[in-house]
C-alpha cells in the first residue's frame, strides 16, 4: 500500500521539561513571548513552571485567557487581536485543547510552542483546530500552519487536572487510537503509534483517575496521549469523532465523554470490516477478539463513571433521528471503515438504550 507521513513538530517529551520552553524560544530567536492560557492553566499557577527560568522573554503583564471550554470563532479573533496587539513574535500555549487550538488557529504564521496540562487531545502534535460558530456548531478545521513548532509535554503539568476531567481526556486519546487503528486511512506508521498508545493508556487511566497525584500513571498517560495525537494526526478520526460533534453541541458532554460514548459500539460494528482486520488489532493487544475489546471499553466507561446508555447522557428517543443527521459530519463520517448513514447512526444509538 502506499502511504504518507508528515508531522513538523519537534517534540520535548518528561517531566520538568517546561522549565525548557526558554530555551527553545531562544533556538527561534523569540525575544516577547506571548502567553494563551486556559483559566485552569493559571488557576493553578501551572505558567509558573513555564516562564520562571527567564521571565524577561514573556510577556507577563498580560495573558490571554478568554477562551470557552469550546473555543469559539469569536475567542480565535479576540486572541489574534491580542497577538498584534502585544506585538508578539512567538505564542506559548499552555492548557487543554480549548487553549492550544484556540492559539494554534489566532497565531497566523507566529511560531508556537504548545505545552498540554491534559493527557487527551494530543492538539500539541496536530495541524487541527475545532472552533464553534455562533450556531453553536463545532467545526474541526486541518491547516498544515497549525502545526506547532515546538510540542513540550510535561507531565508533571496534569498533576492538578481533576479526575472528571482525567477521565474525558483519557477516553479522547483513547478514542483518537482505537478511531487511527481502523480509519480507512490507517497505515503501517499509524498503526504502530496507535498499537503502542492503546496498552499505555489502558493500563494507566483508571490509575489517573483514582490517584490524580500518582506521576508513574500521570506520565504514561501523557506518553500514550501524544503518541495517539501522532497516529490520529495521519489516520484521522472516524464515526466516534463524529457522533461527538452534535453530543457536545446538543446534550453538553464533555467532548472526551461524548467520543467515548459510541466507541465500544463502534468497535463491534467495525468489527467485520476489512476483512475483520479489528479481531487481528485486538489479538495484539490482548484480547480474544474485537467484542472482547468492545467489552473493555464499555466496562472502562463504567469504571470512569461516564454515561453508557441514551439515558445516562440525556438523549430523548424523540431526538435520534435529527441528532443522527447531525452526527454525518464530513470528513470524519466518511473515515469509518464501515461506511456510515443517518439511519445506521440512529439504529447504533438505539442499540445504547439498554
């Protein structure tokens, strides 16, 4: 099969490794520093560790924070705004996804450098950036100048993320691996991210979650996140994704949550694809087959206390056939390998309401 592979981030991967951020804006030449930042990344004083080694390279009278959780069009122009304003010449970004895409998207052709304090969207390691317009719609946009230049995962910087968040960051890296290993454009380079990301966050995330101080699982989380953002970043994502979009909008699931919220169906419905290459997949991570894997992530959810059925995440029957005509969102839809129409999405989530 031929196959590409593309992805310009230079990546800093351990624990400590923010008190680095100056040394690599001295690598670009950035002399004013400009810092995006989610609340909680400030909340916990989490910019500290970031610009403390040579605070005279930031600029520390103002941060930008205006962001949503779901970052809107409008935060992206205000943060871009902010940018000339200050008269920046390099962004750090430090937070969860909401920050990174909202910076990545506003930096216009700055160089970025993106430090996570989640182990989940792997925005670090991507080209993407979702926004949501006024209509409250989510719109994942893939532009090679989102790269970031430089990717600083610390670990040490998720210490303080609360197990509710722990838990739908850890099933979105998960969801991003699970939706690169059976993409239809899914390769050999993707796979074996994506085989190597599963285990990681498998054995780790209910660690997390129980002990949110414990560093082992907090790194293995981070590690696992970022090698999913590095399969995703070429497979793409798929149905799950997808289906997440109107969760979100509609019912207000935390994105994790709501990816999380089809996968294990997904798993059994993509399992005779291809030739039920997924049986194969889930032999090489342990399991008998790809229901038995399915079995596991829908036992995770329990595990992490996410919503299993229609109910759970406050889906009115009456609502699946237009939340089943908002979940058909190009191209995420069309990576499936399975291929995917309105009224099969209403009859998988039917299958929830159990």
């Amino acid at each position: 099969m031929a196959w590409n592979y593309f992805n310009p981030v230079k990546i800093r991967f351990g624990p400590g490794t923010a008190a680095e951020t100056a040394e690599f804006l001295r690598e670009m030449g950035a002399k004013r520093a400009a810092l995006v930042a989610d609340p909680a990344a400030l909340r916990f004083g989490l910019i500290d560790a970031v610009t403390s080694p040579a605070p005279e390279l930031f600029i520390l009278d103002e941060i930008f924070a205006r962001m949503r959780p779901n970052p809107t069009v409008q935060n992206m122009m205000d943060c871009a705004a902010f940018l000339a304003r200050v008269r920046a010449d390099a962004v750090v970004a430090v937070g969860g996804g909401s920050a990174l895409d909202c910076a990545k998207a506003a930096a216009g052709g700055l160089p970025v450098i993106a430090l996570p304090t989640t182990a989940g969207t792997g925005s670090e390691a991507t080209c993407i950036s979702v926004l949501t317009d006024d209509a409250g719609t989510k719109m994942p946009r893939t532009d090679p100048s989102y790269f970031a230049k430089v990717a600083i995962v610390d670990p040490e910087l998720t210490l303080s993320v609360p197990p509710g968040v722990t838990a739908s960051t850890g099933m979105d890296a998960l969801s991003h691996a699970v939706e690169a290993l059976w993409s239809i454009h899914h390769s050999p380079a993707s796979d074996a991210l994506a085989l190597a990301a599963v285990p990681l966050i498998l054995q780790n995330l209910e660690k997390a979650y129980a002990n949110p101080g414990g560093l082992p699982a907090r790194c293995a989380m981070s590690e696992g996140s970022l090698l999913a953002a590095l399969a995703f970043s070429q497979a793409k994502t798929a149905a799950a994704h997808a289906c997440s979009f109107p969760l979100t909008a509609r019912c207000g699931l935390p994105h994790g949550t709501a990816c999380a919220f089809t996968l294990p169906a997904l798993c059994r419905l993509n399992a005779p694809a291809e030739e039920g290459r997924l049986h194969g997949i889930a032999r090489a991570l342990g399991f008998e087959d790809a229901f038995a894997f399915a079995d596991e992530l829908d036992r995770l959810n329990a595990a992490l206390g996410l919503p299993r059925t229609l109910q759970d995440a406050g889906i009115p029957l009456a609502d699946l056939p237009e939340l089943a005509l908002e979940c058909m969102v190009p191209p995420n839809m069309g990576n499936n390998p399975v291929p995917m129409d309105a009224g099969k999405v209403e009859g998988l989530f039917l299958g929830l309401n159990v």
